[in-house]
C-alpha cells in the first residue's frame, strides 16, 4: 500500500486515467447488456439479431435488411420494437403479365395468380383462364416449385349452352365447342347431338346446343313402352316414337314441354260423354204486412213450391275415369213459386207496472243484454261519449248498428236497469238481439243475461218503424 502511495505521489496524473478507463468499460458493459434480442424471418429463412434499435424498421437496418416499398414487413416498420419480437420480411418479387398481347413487369409480394392480377388492377372473372409459371431451376438442375414468375391472362368469352331445352349461360376461354363443354362439366354420351359440332372453334355470343338421345318410358293405354329418342320436347318424343295424340288426347308432360328428366311421359286418352239431368229449383220467401197481425208476429200465406231445371251435362272421361263435368244448358222446365209470409203491422199499446211506476210501451222483444262503461266498452282506450254525441251513463243503451239507424233517441225500459234511450252502437253477438247497458265508470255493474227490451210512447211515425227486426 506505501508503494502503491509512493507510485501515486510520483505519477499523480494516473488517477484521473484510471477512472475514466473504468467508467468506459462500465459503459461498454451496460451497453452490451441492454441489447434487444429479436427474430428476423426474411423470406422463410430465420435468424436473430441483437440490437439497440426502438423500432421494427431501426432493427431491419442494424440486420442489414433493405426495404423498398412493394416490400411486405410485419408488424409495421413503424411500431415499436419488444424484446422476442418475430419480424417478418417478403420482399417483393418481380413477375411478368400477359394481358390481350401486352406485357408488364410488376413486383408483388403475392402468390395467388389472381391477387397479382387484382394487385395491378386487372379483374379474373369465372371462365378466365390463366396460365401461370411457377418454377425456376436451381443450380443443381432440380426444377423447384416457388413463387408465379409469369401470368398470362386469356379472358373468356359470354356463350350459351342449351342442354335438352335448359339455357345455361357460361363465360369460357377455351377454343373449340368440345373444350366449352369440357369445362362447363357437360358430358356427352353416345347418340347425343351437338350444334356446332364439337370440333368447331367458338366465338363471343355462340350458342351450342346439345340434344340429348335417352330413354323414355311411355305409359298409355294400360301398357309401359321403352324406347330412346333425341327429340328436344315431349310432342317430338312422341313423333320419333310412332305415338299418335288424337281428339282431346294429351300428354304429362306438355307437348311443348322439355322431355322429363326420368323420360317418362304418360299419354292420357280422352272423350266426352253427354249426361240429361233434372234438378229442383228451391223457393225463396216473400214478407208482406198483414194489418190484421199483431206486431212481431208471423203468418204463413203460402207455402210455395219447388222448380224443375233441367241440364244438359258434358262428362269429361280421361282413360275410363270420370274426371270432370260441366254444364252445356240449363232450362227451366217450371219456374218454383216463392212462400209468401205475412207480418203484423197492428200495434197495441200496453202498460207495465215496474218497481218505478207504470210504464206504456208499443213494443216488446227479449233480448240479450251486456253492460258497458267509457273505460269498459272492451277496447284499450276509453270512449266517454256515445254515437250520438251524449255522455256514456246511465240510461244511455247501445244497439245493433242496423238498429241504430232506426231508432236513435227511441225511449225504452228494461226491467231493473229502467228507463233511457238508444243512444249508440255495439259489436253485438250471432244470432242474438242484443242491447248494451251504459254506466259512468264509478257506479258500473255487470250485466249479461236475457230481458225484455219494452219500446215506450209515443208510437214513432209509421214508415220508421222497422216490422221485421234485422
């Protein structure tokens, strides 16, 4: 320690030497330990790289990777570097496009042949073709599959197949009729005709048709017949076949219609038949007023009789069944007389002696009643006033819309409930006379059951009396 002292004493510029070495070796160390570690993947091949760089494109440099911009690096080269981070780099290739006899040169880091044309805004529709280069040779020789070097784009053309009646539109690129049928999946078996033939080139717009020769069955006369024909539709199936339609006679399918694809078609015989029919014609009835009855009453005057029609029927019989008939004339032979009921138009007035006094009424009909209130007339909202305008209460009594119309503001009593007035309308019930018995919310009561509507004087002018009831 006296020599380390003594060295000091003789060279003092040594200290200050000796920590600034000290303090770079530190730095250096600290350097070197924070040092990022992260994988770089550069088309397929992988190695890691340590580096200080803060973002993904910082480390791509400090690895010697040089980018251009058709490049593809993922994550972005932008974003920010994290330590492990995998760092994917597809450098962007050249490959060469044929398009309607032009070439260009693109770089594109796609491998699809239809994204590398989309890539360089050319469209592949369905029946386009495309032939792709997708090999190289190496140095060894060995033709190695890799990504499209070439596409060549041969657009198809709009065509139209029809197969035994079926239009089937297809876009193709290939030369010949053969090929379009190839590639449309269209099979063709021995017997079957194509127009063009199927050596003959194609252009835009072409139809090629195909008649098809297949086995068809023929039901008719109680008999199955096999047979093969090419026909386009069933009437020329037939023809081919030596099957002859007479008359009304028909086939299943259409004659017009395509040949099934199963080629059964049955062969329906047909004639006619005429039928003599004789058939009552029923009476109605006849209401006329009878002085002499007492309202709401009825009499028969007379009772009518029954018509005679006779028809004359055509029968439609489709191999031995009866499938139809229809009328050709109908004659009435004797007319039917109607039956002719009188009703009473006598009114007498009478009295009635109710737990409110004695009342006079003209009229008097049993009837269903029901009861209502302006929150309780069976509908979400409340309705405080009636048809005519009056406040639903007590006393206020709806009908029938047929009734109403005649008897707005007619006075009437019903027993219990008392006196008032038809003053509105109401569903009302099937085969019923009905009434409905207003009340205010507050004193409201519940009513169904059978009464008597009694109609009070005076009596109302004649001619708005209704004598029937509807």
């Amino acid at each position: 320690m006296e020599k380390v002292k003594r060295t000091l004493d003789r060279y003092p510029q040594i200290l200050p030497l000796g920590i600034v070495v000290f303090t770079l070796c530190g730095a250096v160390l600290i350097y070197i330990a924070t040092a990022r570690t992260v994988h770089l993947e550069i088309n397929g091949s992988e190695r890691s790289l340590r580096t200080h760089a803060r973002t993904v494109m910082a480390a791509l440099r400090d690895g010697g990777v040089t980018l251009r911009d058709e490049d593809r690096v993922q994550p972005s080269a932008s974003e920010k570097l994290i330590p492990g981070m995998t760092i994917r780099v597809q450098n962007a290739r050249e490959v060469t496009i044929h398009t309607g006899g032009e070439i260009e040169k693109v770089l594109t880091t796609e491998s699809s042949p239809e994204n590398i044309l989309l890539e360089a805004g050319i469209r592949v529709f369905p029946g386009d073709q495309l032939d792709v280069t997708t090999w190289f040779e190496d140095s060894s020789g060995v033709q190695v599959p890799k990504h499209p070097l070439s596409v060549q784009l041969h657009p198809g053309v709009a065509l139209e197949i029809v197969d035994s009646g079926t239009s089937i539109p297809v876009r193709s690129a290939a030369v010949t009729v053969g090929e379009v049928l190839w590639d449309a999946g269209i099979i063709l078996y021995e017997g079957d005709h194509v127009e063009p033939n199927p050596g003959a080139s194609v252009s835009a717009g072409d139809v090629i048709e195909v008649v098809r020769a297949q086995p068809l069955v023929f039901e008719m006369d109680g008999e199955v017949v096999h047979t093969r024909a090419a026909g386009k539709t069933v009437g020329e199936a037939l023809v081919k076949s030596g099957i002859a339609l007479t008359g009304m006679d028909y086939a299943i399918p259409e004659v017009d219609g395509p040949i099934p694809g199963d080629g059964r078609i049955r062969v329906v015989r047909v004639r006619e038949n005429i039928l003599y029919e004789m058939e009552p014609i029923p009476f109605g009835t006849v209401y006329q007023p009878a002085e002499a009855l007492e309202l709401d009453t009825l009499e028969v005057i007379s009772t009518g009789s029954y018509g005679v029609m006779a028809k004359r029927i055509r029968l439609r019989i489709e191999d031995g069944v009866e499938v139809e008939r229809s009328v050709d004339e109908a004659v009435h032979v004797i007319e039917p007389k109607p039956r002719v009921v009188g009703y009473g138009t006598k009114i007498v007035i009478r009295t009635l002696n109710t737990g409110s006094g004695t009342i006079e009424y003209w009229r008097a009909i049993p009837v269903y009643a029901t009861s209502y209130s302006p929150c309780r007339s069976g509908v979400e909202d409340c309705y405080p006033l009636t048809a005519s305008g009056r406040p639903v209460a007590r006393g206020m009594i709806g009908v029938l819309r047929s009734w109403y119309n005649q008897m707005r503001g007619w006075p009437v009593f019903v027993p219990v409930y008392g006196a008032g007035s038809i003053e509105d309308i109401g569903a009302g019930f099937a085969n019923k006379d009905w009434v409905d018995l207003g009340f205010t919310d507050d004193n409201y009561e519940a009513w169904h059951s059978w009464t008597t509507l009694y109609f009070l004087t005076p009596v109302p002018p004649l001619d708005s009396i209704p004598w029937i009831l509807p």
